[in-house]
C-alpha cells in the first residue's frame, strides 16, 4: 500500500500509522506538575515551524506548563484531525505469529474501559524513556505496605496527582507532613524545590546527585549554543582537524580537561556549592549523562535553597527499607529517617517492554543482546583516544549489552521490512533538533528513497550497532547501565551535532550547516531554522533520482 507523503515532523509527533488515517494515543497532562522546569537553554526543545513561547524568567528556562502548551499549540496548528488523545496501548504485535509485515496494536479507551484492536501497516515508536516509572522493589509501596508504613509512598511522576488529591481534601502542600525524597536527579530537585517554596521541608537522600552547568551570568550563543561543547567531547569519529587534536594528542587532551574542570568549578562557585557540601558529590559531567543545565540559579531554586538550609540533604546514602515502626525509612548505613510521605524519585524503566510480548520482541529484534568477545575487543578501536585515558571505575563491559538498533532509529533485524522506526531513544541535549531530523531519516525510510543509504544487511546494521554500543561504554562508563534502553539506543549527549550531521549524511543532505570558516565554525551558533527546509531538499533529491 502506498504511503502518504506527510509533512515528516509528523512523525515526530505521531506514533502510529494506518492507511492514510494517523492516530497518537495520549493520555493526559497529569505528569505536569508545579514546579517542573525543562532542561534545555531556551528556544532548543521546539520545532522549526513553531517559534518558541517567551520565557518568563531571567533563567529562560520554560516550565512543564509551558511546553505543555508548546505542544498544544503545536498539535492545533498542523495535526489537526489526525490525532486521538485518551487511549491506553495494551500491546503491540504482528497480525499472525507467520506474519511479517503489518501490525495489530491492542488499545483501551481510558474513559470507558473498552478495548478493541486496530491494524497498521507501520509505526513509529515514541514512547520515550520517561514514561514508565522504575521502583525500587525493596522500597516499593507494596514494600511499604508490607512494612505497615503509615505514610503516603509514590513516584515523582504522580506529583501532581497527588497534589491534586490534597486539594481536594481542603489540604496545601503541608499535608504531605515530613518528606523523604529518594534520588537525585532532576525530579528529585524540581520536587524538593517546589516544597521548600511552599514552607514543606524535605529530607533528600541520594549516593550521587546529578552533574550540573551553572553561570553567574547567561553564557553567550557562540559557546552555549554553537558545536563548543560538542568539540570538547569526543565522539566516535574525528572529522576535523580540531576533535583529532583535542582527543589523541597528550596536548589537546590537557586543554580538553582543563576547559571541563573550569566548567565544572564554575558551576560549583555559580551555585553556591561550598566544597564542604554534599551537593558536591554529583556524577561526572565528561564521563556521564545525568547533567543538569541551570544558568544562572535562581534564588528560589534548588541549590539556592539547599545553600538556604530549606531543604536537607542526606548524601552519600541510599534508603534501604520501611522501619517496622512504620514512620520511618531505614537507609544502607544504618541510619533512619522520619518520614509522613516517601517520593520515590527513583527514574524510569524501559517503555518498550510493556507492549511487547517476548515473540513480538525477537520478531521484530528491539531487545538488547550481550556482547561478545569480539564486541568487547572493538573497545580497543578507540585507544588512541587520550582525553579518555584514567576513565572511572565501571562494571566489567560483558554485563553492558548492546543495543540492536541502527542508528537508533531500526532494529537491526527488521531493517529491510521498512514498517517500523524509533524516534526520541537517541539521547541529546538538543531533543527538538534530534527529533525533527530524526523524523526526516525516517520518512525517507520509509518513502524508500533511493538517496537515503542504508547498510546492505540486517548482519551490517547489527554491526554497526554493536560497534556504537562499544564506543558508548568506552565514552560512558556505566551509563548503559543507568539509562533503560527506550532512550539510549545511542548517547549522543554533548555530540549530538556530530550523530546529526551523520544522519543528515545518510540523506544525502547538507551537514556541518551552521557554517562558518576553519576558525569560526566551532562557535557558530545552532538553529533549527537550517532545516526547516530539509523536506524540499529531499524532494529535490528524490526528483532527481
């Protein structure tokens, strides 16, 4: 059947597709809640049609009510009629077990209860990685039950649910009594920083809080938002002259270092965070990926608050279990907090897994494999790499499986059937950039177009993903580890300029568009205005092919 030749941002806003009819099943906005910021500087997490919405802080940093309303906006203006909100995805899987082509996705209608299946000729997966809470099961309110814990225990993710809950008991945020908050990461914060404006004090207990960039004052575009950041981490490949001698000379590697212990001293002085505090025990801002982008802080904020002593920190600690006097939980060095509510702040499991069944899963070749001795050893491609000698300690590479993903985008395995693609598991810091040139990758894949190139096998694209996997832990130790595979199916954190342009590579398009001479280009700022016309550059390809 002959597919519609749909403007392709459409794919990064809509999953499935059937016949010529596109549906999106969404729930509600629940997840929303007070205090809840956007990690991105302002203007990056939008899409190249659609202006942002004005920041209303000196932070420039939208809400999570903003960029609800981004997208709202967004849907109004170009899916109009196309989209049907309110449906729970049940499962995904082929029509027959002989089947290899088509699908039949199982819903649930959220209101009514009813359920029905509906068959597509393809989907575009875009679940994401934040979708589907990890628990703990040593903590878990089944734990806590069992426990006979008195408190309220939930997931960050039903903040605002429970918020909405106090309220209609006539009760504010002090209804939640003492509050413990597990993990250190974003929620972790926004939560924490959210009560501490509202007078509720929280305990917030974690082993590493996440890495953080701060700034007295706004850095200019050239360094924020150009491929400055983007040179100084290394990336698979060195294609300039400037990245080879950043990262596999002694010298470059010593500049390379510099800048990033300057940057991260910075963040420290910029936020307040005296060397004597916990909040210094953060995770690597070179080696890792769960790294905050503040600018200036905000006195309300987080950091500001702790500096404050309106929030406490109990670090570097884990809670372990529920106390059998059932208001406290009980931490791994022996020590005990009270508490009247527990927010599991604990991240986010694997949305993929949820809606495939494990025939589904190997058919369609979505799941991670271990890696063998041979993928072990591709590691050592990337030894002459200087500026990633002395890495941190990691779990052996054998317990770090691979991805079978190409691109991030196709399972290996089902690269030739042309009926199923993955946008958002590339992890960037450009998420509105990524997903558009994502979602043009995956319409030229779709549309078979000639230009777009492709390996010549499922075995090729297997390949190459497992070569991508080794670079990842080689670049991030550990990381594989911490991040569920719905979104990490690459990595591409600081280097997402460097996977962009290779996308943009496989399309036959344009790369390195921001320009600039041998000197300047590193500091030529980014903007999503350089592919707003990337579908008439691929018309014009495809009319000449």
């Amino acid at each position: 059947m002959k597919i519609q030749r749909l403007h392709p941002l459409v794919y990064s806003a809509v999953e499935l597709l059937v016949s010529s009819q596109l549906i999106h099943f969404c729930g509600t906005d629940e997840r929303v809640y007070p205090g809840l910021t956007i990690n991105n500087v302002y203007g990056e997490f939008r899409f190249s049609p659609q202006p942002s919405l004005a920041a209303k802080d000196d932070s420039k940093r939208l809400s999570g009510f903003e960029m609800r309303d981004y997208m709202k906006k967004f849907a109004d203006n170009y899916l109009e009629g196309v989209i049907r909100y309110g449906f729970h995805i049940i499962g995904v899987m082929r029509p027959n077990n002989n089947s290899s082509s088509g699908w039949n996705v199982r819903v649930e209608d959220v209101r009514t209860k009813q359920q029905q299946t509906l068959t597509f000729d393809r989907i575009v997966l875009c679940t994401g990685g934040c979708s589907e809470p990890y628990i703990p099961e040593e903590i878990s309110p089944k734990s806590a039950k069992h426990a006979s814990f008195k408190g309220h225990v939930f997931h960050s993710s039903q903040f605002r649910t429970q918020l909405d809950k106090l309220q209609a008991e006539g009760k504010d945020e002090r209804g939640f009594g003492e509050v413990v908050i597990v993990g250190g990461g974003k929620s972790a914060q926004d939560v924490a920083a959210y009560l501490a404006n509202k007078g509720v004090r929280s305990s917030v207990v974690f082993d590493k809080a996440d890495a953080f960039l701060a700034v007295t004052s706004p850095l200019p575009d050239a360094i924020r938002r150009s491929r400055f950041l983007s040179i100084l981490s290394p990336h698979s490949s060195l294609n300039s002259r400037l990245e080879r001698f950043l990262h596999t000379t002694s010298l470059g590697s010593t500049i390379t270092h510099f800048i990033w212990n300057k940057i991260i001293a910075g963040s420290f002085d910029a936020a307040g965070v005296t060397k004597d505090s916990p909040l210094r025990n953060t995770q690597d801002a070179f080696w890792g990926v769960r790294i905050n982008d503040e600018g200036v802080p905000k006195p309300n904020g987080f950091h500001m608050l702790v500096k404050e002593g309106k929030i406490d920190i109990v670090a570097p600690a884990r809670v372990a279990s529920y106390s059998s006097d059932g208001e406290s939980v009980i931490l791994n060095n022996g020590g005990k907090l009270k508490a009247d509510t527990v927010v599991l702040a604990t991240g986010y499991t694997s949305s993929w897994h949820p809606l495939f069944d494990e025939q589904t899963a190997a058919g369609l070749g979505i799941n991670r494999h271990p890696p063998g001795p041979s993928l072990v050893k591709t590691e050592d491609e990337w030894n002459n790499y200087v500026s990633l000698s002395n890495p941190p300690a990691a779990h052996p590479s054998s317990e770090q499986w691979a991805s079978s993903i190409y691109r991030g985008i196709v399972p290996a395995k089902n690269l030739f059937n042309r009926d199923f693609a993955i946008n958002g598991a590339v992890f960037t810091t450009n998420n509105g950039y990524a997903f558009e040139v994502t979602a043009h990758w995956i319409s030229s894949y779709f549309l078979n177009d000639s230009n777009l190139k492709l390996p010549s096998s499922p075995e090729e694209a297997l390949a190459h993903a497992d070569r991508n996997s080794a670079w990842l832990r080689k670049r991030y130790p550990d990381m594989l580890l911490w991040a569920n595979e719905s979104y990490s199916s690459n990595l591409a954190f600081w280097t997402w300029p460097q996977v962009i342009d290779e996308m943009l590579s496989d399309m036959g398009l344009k790369v390195y568009r921001s320009g600039g001479s041998w000197f300047t280009w590193p500091f030529k700022v980014i903007e999503l205005k350089e592919i707003e016309k990337l579908k008439e550059e691929r018309d014009e390809l495809r009319s000449k092919s």
